[in-house]
C-alpha cells in the first residue's frame, strides 16, 4: 500500500485512533463487523476514545473490545456478569460512554439474569449481543437462541424453543431496543451512533454469524438466511444537534426521534411503516416477523426520556472517582452526634 | 405495703433474664426496652435474641445479661424465666436454675412441675384491656405486662424504661404513653401480688459510663461510611442485611451534600450476590471506595467475582457476617464458620487479608481501616463478624473518628502520569513491595488506559500465556499478600502472671473467652490470651505460640479452622495447638471454655 493520507475527524482524530488490537476471531466472523463498523461509527460521531469505557463477558463476542478502542478503558469479565461489573464501573465517571459488547450464550444463557436486570435499571450503556446461536469457544455448541431443530457437527438437535434476545429487551422494558445483521454493516453503524447517543440502555441484537460452526444457507443465524430474509424497518439516519435544520424529512414518511444530547434519528419508513416509539407494537412486530420468517432488523422501540438509573440514585453531577479524598470523610462532629444517638 | 422478705441473700446486678415468646409477637421493643434501661440504670449488659429463621408462630428467646463485673457473653443459667409461649413453657420452666424465678402469662395452662423456683402467673390478657390499649394493637404491648412485672421485682427506675422507650419510639410520645400505662399498671398488679421480694435486684452503678449500644452491622456499616463510602451494592442475606439497612439508613444525615441535595455514595440493591459483588468490582476498579455485605452462602456465590478481583487486583471490601452453616444451615445462628472459606476464597491459588473485630467499637474501626487496606493493596479485602456481633446489640466504646486520612493507594491521574520517569505499565512492580501502580478510567492521558482481564496478562496488562510471565505475575500476588502482614491489625494480647499455656480467640467470642481466663485462673489455671485481629498471622502471633507450652484455638465450628490455617503457617509449632471448637449455632459461654480447658489440663 502506498502512503495513504490520513482523514482526521472533527476532534482531530484519525480511524488509526480508534483502533484496537489485531482481530484473532476467524477471518469471515460476523464479530469482525462489529468491530469495524464501532471503530467507524466512533470516528465518525467524534467520540474522544478517552470517553469510553468498554465491557464483555467471555466467549469470541466478548473478546471483541480488545480489537476497536485501544485507548479506551476495557475490562473482560466474567461469563454472564457484565451487566454488574459496567453498572458499578459506570457510577465512577457519569461522563463515560460505556460499550460492552456480549453474546449469546454470555447474555442468553449464564448472563439471563444480570441482562434482564440492567434492562429494567435503564442503565446508559451500549449493550451489543453478537448473536451467533452457537457456542464457538467451546467448539460448536447450541446456544439458548439456536433455532428448534438446528442441528449442528458432533452436537444432537436442538430440542428447545429459542430466547429472543429482542423480545426479552423489550420485556425488560430496555429504553432502545434494536436488532442489526453482520451482513449489513452500513445500517449497523447507524444503529451503533444512536445507541451512542441515547441516554439508557441501549440493546443491539446482532445477529452475526459463526463461520466455522452455524452458517448452513438454511439456518437463522447464517449469512445466507439473513441477506435472504433481512427486511429492514427503516433507512435509519443520524443527525447531529447542529444539522438538524438543514435536514429535509418528510411528515408521515419519516419519523423523528429527539436524543437526550441533542442529536436526532431520523427513520425513513420502509414497507412496514412501523414506528418505534410502542412496546407493544413492537411485540407484535416481533411475532409476526417469526411467523412470515422475517429478520426484521432496525431500531425497533425506542423512549428517550426514560429515567436512568443515575437519575434514580440521587447521584451529583461530580464525577465521583475524582472527589478527593478529604471530602469522603463525614466530619468529626457528625459523628459525636452518632454516638449521642446510642445511649 | 409492708416491707417483703426475702429468704435468700441479695444477688445485686448479677443475673440472666430470658424471655421466651412467639415470634413475630412483637417482643423486641419490651426486649430492647429492659436492657436499655439497665444500661441507663449504669449497669453493664448484653441482649442475645436466639430467634427462628420465621416471621411469625416459632419460638424466639432473648436472655438479658446483667453483670456487674462485665461479664457479658452468653450465660448458661438462667435466673428470671418470663413464659409467654406455651410452646416452649415446660422447657422454658426446666431450664431455670433453682430459686429462680418464673413468670408466665396466666392464659397458659400448662402444668407447673417445679417446686424449687418461685412462680408467678401475670394477668396479661386482663392488665391489657384494663389499660384501655386500641383492640388492635393489644397483641403488641402485651409483652410491656412482663416489663412492668419486671420492673417491680428487680427495682427498675421507672423513669429509666420511660427514657428507654422514648429512645426507641423516637421521641413519639402516643406509644410511649401506650406502652407506659400497662408498664404501670402491670407495677401496681405486681405489688399487690408478689408475696415474695426477689432475691435479685437493679441497683444504679456507674459501669455503662462513656459506653454506648450498637450492632455490629450498625457499626461496620459506619464504618464504612467515615471510610470513605463511595459505592455499596448488596442482595438481602440473614444476618448481613442490617448493615446495607443502616449505610442506606444514615445516608441522608450522613452524606447529603448540603448545596445539591444529592448524596455523596450510592446504593443499589442487586438481583443476587453474584451481581452485587460484580457492581463493586466494577466501581472499586473505576476509582470507588466499595462495600458489600453478604453471609455464607452469598459468599459461595460470590467466589469467582473474587477470584478475578484479586488476580486482576482491584479493590473491594466486603464483609462476612457469618451465620451457621454448611448449605442454607441455621440461617438465624451465628458461627465462625467460613474462615477457610474466606480466606481462601476462588479458584486457584487464592488467599485474601480478614479483619476480626472482636467488638462492635472494632466493627467501625476495621470498616475505614478495611476500605484503606484494599486499595493500599488493590485486592478484596474481608471483614468477618457473626449473627451475634452484627444483630445484636451490644455495649461498647463509642466510635473513635479515624485518626489517619483516607489512604488512596497507588493511583496515577493525569498530571501524576505526565511527571512519571519510568514507563508505566498496569502490573509493574516498579516499588518493588508488590503493588503496582493503577490507573482508573476518566483518566483522559494518552497513557493511562489498559486492557483489564481474568485471563493471562503481563506487567502491562497485555493478554499472555508465557510461562515465565505467568509465573512471576503469581509470585508477585504473592509477595504483595506476605506485605499484609504487617498491615494488618496486631493481635491483643492480656497476660496474666506465670500463664504457661495459651488461648486464641478472635470476634464475637471474646467476652466468653476472657470471662474464662478469669475463672481459669481462680481454678489454678493461668492462661494467656491472644485475641487475634486478622489474618494473615504476623510475628506478634508466632511469638506467641513458640512462648507457649502449649495453646489452644477456641472457636465456633467443627473443624477447627482457624487453628489448621495457625498450624499450616508454622508447621514446627503445629503439635502445640489444640483445637477447641464449639459448633452449636449459640453463642460461646465461659463456662464451656473454662471446662473445655479444664478438661484438657487436667487429664
């Protein structure tokens, strides 16, 4: 390759930046994506790396982190106890966008608890599933969200009815719900950037296939299923605060959704002229894509103004890992009057 | 009324009062109310409630004792015996010690088969209507008829039990006023009707002056709080959940920031033990000084959190308020139970720094003392207490405020990084102790992020599985927990004149335990004591044992774990030890100990 001329973005950054390690996931992962397409929706939304925490549990979904951001903070936890170890991560530092980044068998299975828990905490954090339906790590496992009947090499036929990852979000009453296909990356970085932006949790079910062990044409985690059945719900854009004016967007073709930092979305309706902002609808949306075989894929439910748990927990504007230490003390005084209070 | 003899000499300030009611009867505050009064009658006490794991309908007891020379562990006799549970009646009546004194609630018709105590049936049901209580909350205050009966007998001060409710309805004076009238009125029954003046009596004394009463889980939860407090997630668990309660509890008094209105640490009530410890890690390694409260089986749950937080070093406390075990075991009884639990705690090589408080003064010390440990080392940190510690209350010194700043530990920000003259990396030992050098994210320098994992990793927190740097990393874990020793609390060590032998205690049981060395050495026995602080052991404790003939562990569980761990860390001294254990779910009593020793000496 030549020497090719660095593009700097709006913090005088270049995608060179945003980089991380080189990927040790199989060449063809629908997790390569992921990556990509995060380092590229980072760039371009002028995301200083510095202002970004990144979390996973284990399995190749959570190896993820390692490969976009490397000057972010990042912690690989445990399987299944992401969600724990980003709530208490993020309380330190409320200025912080947290990432984590999990799979299914991370979040479907062992993670069930801690998933649905964050959801209903509303904690603002970007929660990605790289949803595969199989387990990789481990050499080709079925996942909690493999499909009835699936049957996979040296493993019997999955026997059960999936979770759906999407489905359990929303019950979770998650504020921005939304589901993404490796396959199609241009829409999963403008998923990436709202989820950015909003202010809550905000779940993207990816589905991103396994090359090496679940991507028969006729399976629902393949590459070949999806392009086949992907019907997308919107042409989904991002606008920032600053460009919304020069925007032109059509009343009842498009609806506008107003983030809590100012940016918008702007979803230009597709065939279903579906809305976002209904959970309901948004159930309903989900059974009858199961039962039209459909991957519906966009932002699916979406309420900006849902409280988070910051908002909840009385916490101060400071940044609470830089208090000093002298103001984490209570005064001498306070307590004489605690021990008065025992007598 | 004419002056009533008794038949026997006095016993003035030296007794045991157990209460045997229902439980969810409402006993607590006619409980609580005794014993404060006592306390504010100068006389030194303790409250141990031995209570089902039950709302309501099983038996529950709370034995009040009253000492004069301070006594104040369990005690195995009972002298004043109130029956309000026809459940537990004829046992209740056969634990009594002869020439006690048995008060019942005259609705209990159960036979009376002792002639050697002094029993009194109490006109409950009647003294309550008769007092004009709302129907509604006569159940309630029924228990204040033995207070008042109580109060006659043992010459309370009236005005003592009035202060005493008035501190526990906070100063609402509708049920001090409720509970008053039948205290009263249950006085005036019992002077017409006790033909017989108790042997054992109240007298005002100076022994509570400069104490104060407390829990355990009260005072670790403060302190926590003077430690420093940042961040507490926690899972409701008997009998850790009163300390959760309290740092939530003095959170506005405490930590409101007088211009915001917000506080100053938060709280947040997790989904199960595995996420609650998760949330603390998650905070401790961004920067936060964090808590959390669990007993044994929230430890089970918690163990491979803690095995990552120790390797990928990040600072946490949590606590371990012991109830008995294995498996759900007796939730409502305390133990000593999970040291080789705690101590231990992950896969893998483990081992982790224990605080003992032996009071509940030491409670709040080891809490701040705890959150500077933790992140001086960046590593979990545990304090360990039990049911009887952290539920009861218990008369201690008042809490000293800390008398050392808030420790940090080694934590670089930006203008730290910018002045550094080495290279930094997350887990190098540049001090060469052990205890590398952290950053935590918000940290926006160029330099200051990393890559933090429970997997392989070298001095600059990059992924590996190089032999070598595997190895040295371990050691290095290792060189940091052999640095503990010398930061932990020293033992306490009481000394008596020509002891050859020696005793290790540490915790709840130390009332016991010294109450026995003083009976030991009235048998001709003198024994020395080392109460112990925490783990690891340091010289002080090694001196100790090689100093000794020989010595014994006491503590409350099987297996004497405690004194494997003493045994493995000086493997020479091993043959002195001698394991005394007592695993029953109540609480140790001198009187076990003193036999216990003694029937080793003496063989």
């Amino acid at each position: 390759m030549g020497a090719k001329k660095e593009t700097l973005n709006g913090i005088g950054l270049s995608k060179e930046d945003y980089a991380g390690a080189p990927s040790t996931l199989c060449r063809g992962c629908g997790h390569n994506a992921i990556v990509n397409q995060m380092i590229a929706a980072c760039y371009e939304e002028n995301i200083p790396p510095e202002k970004v925490v990144k979390f996973s549990g284990i399995g190749c979904s959570s190896k993820a982190p390692t490969y976009f951001l490397s000057r972010s903070f990042g912690f690989n936890g445990l399987h299944g106890r992401m969600p724990s170890l980003a709530t208490g991560a993020l309380f330190a530092d409320t200025s912080l966008i947290g990432i984590g980044v999990s799979g299914d068998g991370d979040s479907a299975s062992i993670g069930m608890g801690q998933f649905k828990h964050v959801m209903r905490r509303n904690l603002p954090l970007v929660y990605i599933i790289a949803n595969n339906g199989v387990y990789g790590l481990t050499k080709g496992q079925i996942s909690a969200t493999a499909e009835e009947g699936l049957a996979l090499k040296n493993q019997s036929q999955n026997m059960y009815m999936p979770i759906d990852i999407v489905w359990e979000a929303l019950v979770g009453r998650a504020s921005f719900v939304a589901r993404g296909f490796s396959g199609d990356p241009k829409q999963l970085k403008d998923l990436f950037k709202a989820a950015l932006h909003h202010r809550g949790m905000a779940v993207i079910d990816v589905i991103s296939p396994c090359v090496t062990f679940n991507n028969k044409d006729d399976t629902l985690h393949s590459y070949a299923w999806g392009k086949l059945h992907e019907v997308a719900l919107h042409e989904l854009s991002f606008v920032p605060a600053a460009e919304i004016v020069t925007v032109d967007y059509e009343k009842g073709q498009t609806a506008k959704v107003d983030l809590h930092d100012g940016t918008h979305i702007i979803l230009k309706k597709l065939e279903h002229g579906y809305e976002p902002g209904d959970r309901g609808a948004a159930l309903q949306l989900l059974e009858e894509a199961n039962r039209k075989q459909e991957l519906v894929t966009g932002l699916i439910y979406i309420d900006p103004d849902q409280k988070t748990i910051f908002d909840i927990d009385y916490l101060p504007p400071k940044r609470l890992n830089r208090v000093p230490a002298e103001e984490l003390r209570p005064s001498r005084e306070s307590l004489n009057k605690v021990n008065a209070l025992m007598v | 009324m004419a002056e009533k003899k008794s038949v026997l000499e006095p016993v003035v300030n030296d007794f045991s009062i157990t209460v045997g009611t229902v439980n969810g009867s409402g006993s607590q505050t006619a409980n609580l109310t005794l014993m404060r009064a006592f306390f504010k009658m100068g006389i030194p006490i303790s409250g141990k409630n031995i209570f089902p794991s039950n709302i309501q309908g099983l038996p529950t007891w709370y034995t009040i004792r009253v000492s004069k020379d301070r006594y104040l562990a369990r005690s195995e006799t009972t002298e004043i015996m109130v029956a309000m549970n026809p459940a537990s009646f004829a046992n209740d009546l056969d634990k009594l010690v002869p020439g006690g004194i048995f008060l019942y609630a005259d609705h209990i018709k159960e036979e009376i088969n002792r002639a050697d105590v002094v029993v009194y049936p109490m006109p409950v049901k009647e003294l309550v209507r008769e007092s004009g209580a709302p129907r509604s909350l006569r159940d309630y205050v029924a228990n204040m008829v033995y207070v008042g009966a109580l109060t006659h007998l043992l010459g309370i001060e009236v005005e003592k039990l009035q202060e005493a409710l008035d501190f526990h309805f906070g100063g609402k004076q509708k049920p001090v006023e409720l509970n008053m009238k039948i205290i009263k009125k249950s006085i005036e029954w019992a002077a017409e009707n006790f033909d017989q003046a108790s042997p054992y009596r109240a007298e005002q004394m100076d022994g509570t002056d400069g104490y104060i009463l407390a829990t355990g889980n009260t005072a670790g939860a403060l302190g926590s709080i003077y430690g420093g407090l940042q961040f507490t997630a926690w899972y409701p668990i008997t009998p850790a959940t009163g300390m959760p309660e309290a740092i939530t509890k003095y959170r506005p008094f405490l930590q409101e920031d007088p211009e915001t209105k917000k506080y100053k640490f938060s709280v947040v009530q997790a989904e199960d033990e595995l996420a609650a410890v998760g949330m603390i890690i998650g905070a401790g390694w961004a920067g936060l000084r964090t808590v959390t409260a669990t007993s044994g089986p929230g430890m089970s749950l918690m163990s491979e959190y803690v095995g990552l937080a120790y390797y990928a070093e990040i600072p946490i406390v949590i606590w371990n308020v012991q109830r008995m075990g294995p498996s759900t075991g007796l939730p409502t009884r305390t133990s000593q139970g999970d040291i080789n639990q705690t101590y231990y705690l992950g896969q893998g090589d483990t081992k982790h720094p224990i605080f003992f408080p032996g009071s509940v003064t030491e409670c709040f010390e080891f809490g701040w003392k705890a959150m500077d440990l933790a992140e001086q080392l960046q590593a979990p940190v545990f304090v360990l207490i039990d049911l009887d510690m952290g539920m009861n209350q218990w008369m201690t010194e008042p809490f000293q405020y800390p008398d050392t700043p808030i420790k940090r530990g080694k934590i670089l920000w930006e203008d730290d990084l910018d002045n550094l003259d080495w290279e930094w990396g997350r887990y190098l030992d540049n001090d060469g102790d052990g205890i590398p050098y952290r950053t935590v994210p918000g940290n926006e320098h160029p330099k200051s992020a990393y890559f933090t994992r429970g997997t392989g990793h070298d001095e600059y927190a990059n992924y590996s599985e190089d032999p070598e740097t595997w190895a040295a990393n371990l050691a290095r874990l290792n060189k940091k927990f052999e640095l503990t020793r010398t930061m932990v609390p020293k033992p306490e060590i009481h000394s008596r004149d020509g002891a050859e032998i020696g005793v290790i205690a540490f915790g709840s049981t130390d009332p016991a335990v010294s109450e026995a060395c003083d009976y030991l050495e009235a048998d001709g026995v003198a024994v020395d004591y080392l109460r112990l602080r925490a783990l690891p052991i340091n010289e002080d404790v090694v001196d100790f044992i090689r100093s000794h003939k020989r010595v014994y562990v006491v503590e409350m569980n099987r297996d004497g774990q405690l004194c494997q761990i003493i045994a493995l860390e000086m493997l020479d001294q091993a043959t002195k030890l001698i394991s005394l254990t007592y695993n029953t779910g109540l609480q140790l009593t001198a009187a076990w100990v003193q036999n216990a020793i003694l029937g080793k000496e003496m063989k």
